[in-house]
C-alpha cells in the first residue's frame, strides 16, 4: 500500500470503532445529542497511522474530514515551513486542513489516531448545529427523531435551507397499542415518522399474513405511495403505545420529493456519457415481463422489491438512471437516493407540466 493511500477501516463490531465522547470535543459534533452521535458512528472511519506516514499533501483533492484524536502531525506548507499539530494542541477543535483540496502536506511526527467523514455529512452536521431556530429549544424528544432523520441518506439530501421549513411542518399523533396507522390497498396521503414507539410491518400473501418488518423511534414510512400515487402496499399497525409526527402529501411532494427526486434530459445523459467522467448505469424498474415485451436498450432490469432490497450493495462510485416511463422510476431514484446513492429520473418528455430540473443534473452528478 502506497504513501498517499494510507490504511483506513470502518467501525467494526468488536469495539474497534470510533469513540463518540472523543470525537464530542471537536466542532460540530459538540452540538450534537448522545442520540445523533451513536446515530453517526457507523459514518466515521477509524484511521490508525505509524510515525512518518502521509495523511495527505497539499492539493489533493478530499471528499474527507479528518480529526486528529491522538498523536502528532507536521504540517509542512507550500513554503516548507514545518508545523507540529499534536491532538492536546489547543486549536485542535476543527478537522485537519478542513479545505476541499488541502493546504499543506500533513505527515505523522508520531504514531497517530485519527477520525473520518466525508464532507458533505460534515457540511450538513454543520448547518444543523448552527441553525439555533431549526432547533428546538428543550424538548429532547424532538431533537431524538429529528437527529434519527438528519443521519438518513435521504434527509441529508434536503438543503439545510429547507430544513426549518420541512420540520415545522410536521404535526402530531398520539397512537395506541394495536392501532392500524395504514392499511394494505389504501390511498396515501401522509408520510410518518416514529417519534415514541414501536410498529410492525405486514403484508397479506395467499399463504396468510407476512411480516415485513419491525420499527422503532426514528424511522419512517409511507413515502412509496406519495411518490408512485399507488395505494399502500403494506399494512402498518402500532406494537406499542407512541406517537408519529405526520408530514401531508402536499408538503412532502412540495419539500422532500422535490429536493430528493431530480431529473435529467435525455440530451444530457448522451453529453454525460460521452464524456466519461463517472461511470453511469442504466436502471429499469418495472417487472421482468414489462422490460422483456419492451426492452430498454443497456439498461439493468431491477423490479422495485428487488431493488429496494439490494440498494445499499449497490457500487457508490456509479450514477444511476431510472429509464423507465411513469412514476415508478421516480419511486426507484427515491429508493436509491434513501440509500445514499447518487440516481436521476431520465425525463423522456412523456409529461410537460413535470420540471425536467436539468439545471440541477451537475449538482447532482457529482461524486460524494
């Protein structure tokens, strides 16, 4: 393994991962709840380095943040100027060189532990503990699920602008034990957030009842009928006593959706392919029959169940494409994006009162 490609691993399960309360000293996790901080750990990579190794040199381009939590880095300038950064080092609250591409050339003097995230989590962590009105004032319940939907692939697509406007519009539903929340073949209409609480996720099978899934304070659902303008495909009903914060269609489609769900021309995907930056991957989302009698040239068939299910194994570095007509495609590029990936609508012009939203496609086709 090469200098500049230092030895880097996620948290692990036996206890190899990041210590939060360490990582609690720098800005702006100091601002953060014990909640939103165990929330973030699986985010963090845990960097161990011997002395005389390169963290990273000056110019190179990084889509991380690193925090110096134990040990000694010399930061060498453009002028060779040499600087000892050791972690008990009192300007030692920000991430190392914490610029898009770096300053200086950041070599351990001494064996070194340091954490990582990548920027754009930092960004957003950032803007979230320096908005004191998107916060709220005491009730730490509140901070709990809104900390449990800002860690989400999907909310840390929303620009911290829009946070304020999208939590206020949240309302209120106090839930009891063995209460139906949606039912399986209902219209949608409201998109939930488990606040206090626990539910079960059904579905009926020929075979009787299915069980899909078990939730918890934090996590959400019902989006896929707002996006697809389906009815419900699955049952949810109230394990415990608790209580949903609610978000009306309207004002997910208006927030969320839009922010979540951008589009791209078919003109520009041809531009975008010919120039080769970043691998691009063609998606069709309807069912093997419908992609069979009506082949979409390269594209990769994946039925929406199967996709939901194999999104998070799905390659980071590629940028993903729903090709299919109609509003499953939209409901794909929201799976995908939930799980951190990067994916477009291709907008085939079959709807002209839809914003084909091209001018966002740079923005969005960025890598992360």
């Amino acid at each position: 393994m090469s200098a500049t490609e230092p030895d880097t691993r996620h948290p692990s399960s036996g206890g190899d991962g990041a210590d939060m309360s360490r990582l609690s000293h720098f800005i702006p996790f100091d601002g953060l709840s014990q909640s939103h901080l165990a929330e973030i750990r699986d985010q963090v990579t845990v960097q161990r380095l011997p002395a005389g190794r390169l963290l990273f040199k000056r110019g190179q381009a990084s889509d991380k943040a690193w925090f110096l939590v134990d040990g000694e880095l010399d930061l060498i300038d453009a002028g060779y100027q040499v600087r000892p950064f050791a972690a008990d080092d009192d300007e030692n609250y920000l991430a190392v060189d914490n610029y898009p591409r770096h300053t200086v050339n950041a070599i351990t003097r001494e064996p070194a532990t340091l954490y990582g995230i990548e920027r754009d989590k930092l960004d957003l962590l950032m803007a979230w503990t320096q908005a004191p009105d998107l916060l709220p004032d005491d009730d730490s319940d509140d901070r709990d699920w809104m900390d449990a939907l800002l860690t989400s692939g999907l909310f840390a697509q929303v620009p911290p602008a829009k946070l304020h406007a999208l939590f206020v519009k949240f309302r209120p539903r106090e839930m009891g034990l063995g209460e139906v929340v949606v039912e399986e073949g209902e219209p949608g209409d409201v998109f939930y957030v488990i606040k206090r609480g626990k539910a079960m996720v059904t579905r009926a099978t020929p075979a009787g009842t299915h069980t899909l899934a078990a939730l918890s304070a934090g996590r959400f659902f019902g989006e896929d009928a707002l996006i697809s303008d389906q009815p419900r495909n699955a049952t949810v009903t109230m394990t415990s006593d608790g209580e949903l914060m609610c978000l009306d269609k309207n004002d997910f489609q208006a927030i969320l959706q839009a922010s979540v769900i951008h589009r791209i021309s078919e003109d520009a995907l041809d531009t975008l392919v010919l120039e080769g930056e970043r691998a691009v991957v063609l998606v069709d989302v309807r069912l093997p029959m419908e992609s069979r009698h009506d082949t979409i040239p390269g594209a990769r068939n994946l039925p929406l169940s199967e996709l939901r299910q194999r999104a998070r194994g799905l390659e980071r570095e590629f940028l993903y494409i729903l090709c299919a007509e109609g509003r499953r495609s939209e409901l794909g590029a929201y799976i995908l994006s939930e799980a951190g990936l990067d994916a477009l609508v291709l907008d085939r012009g079959d709807n002209e009162n839809r914003d084909t939203q091209n001018e966002e496609h740079a923005e969005a086709t960025a890598p992360r």
